[in-house]
C-alpha cells in the first residue's frame, strides 16, 4: 500500500508535469505560426493514438501471457477494413463486431 504523502507527491508531480508540458506548445508557441514541417508531423498525431491505445490490447490479453485469436482477428479486420473504406467509423465497427462474434463462437 502506498502512503498518503507519496500518492499525493506523484499526483502533484504528473499534474504539474502534463500542465508544462502544454503550455510549451500553447503558451511559448501558440501566438506563432508553426513551421511547415512541424504542422505536417502533427497531422499525424490523431492518427497514431488508436494504434497506439489497442496494440497493447492485442498482444496481450491478460491470461496466461498469451495472446487471444479472437483480438489477433478483430485486429486484423479492424486493420483491412480501415485500409479499404478509409473511414475510421467503419474500421472501428468491423473490428468490435469482429470481436464480439469471435468471443460468441469460440466461447
């Protein structure tokens, strides 16, 4: 169990840390116009955070370190569905239905 003072010393530090860390971008930059190559790598920023979210959920499943068929399909569905339709919605759709026919079949 973690003390009081300890819990309360990391949740002032992260708050103070993500509190910088924008008000680099919004407070130091946000009255400037941003270079041409920066806007171009941050276009991509949106883009970058479901992958990033769900790989973890993927590759591992919680039991027994080993990881499920089911989410390895609806990874991939979500993948190729994603790719053809160009439509995050629909991606994300295919992919959930995927799973949750997967779970229901495979029990």
């Amino acid at each position: 169990m973690i003390d009081q003072g300890t819990l309360w010393t990391v949740i002032i530090g992260l708050g103070v840390g993500s509190f910088l860390l924008r008000f680099a971008f919004l407070g130091f930059v946000g009255d400037r116009p941003l270079p041409d190559w920066m806007l171009r790598h941050l276009r991509y920023t949106a883009v970058s955070i479901l992958p990033a979210l769900c790989a973890p959920l993927v590759v591992y499943s919680g039991q027994d370190e080993a990881t499920e068929p089911s989410r390895l399909a609806a990874a991939v569905v979500t993948l190729v569905a994603g790719a053809l339709s160009r439509n995050v919605f629909v991606a994300i759709g295919c992919g959930a239905a995927t799973l949750f026919a997967a779970v229901y079949l495979l029990g």
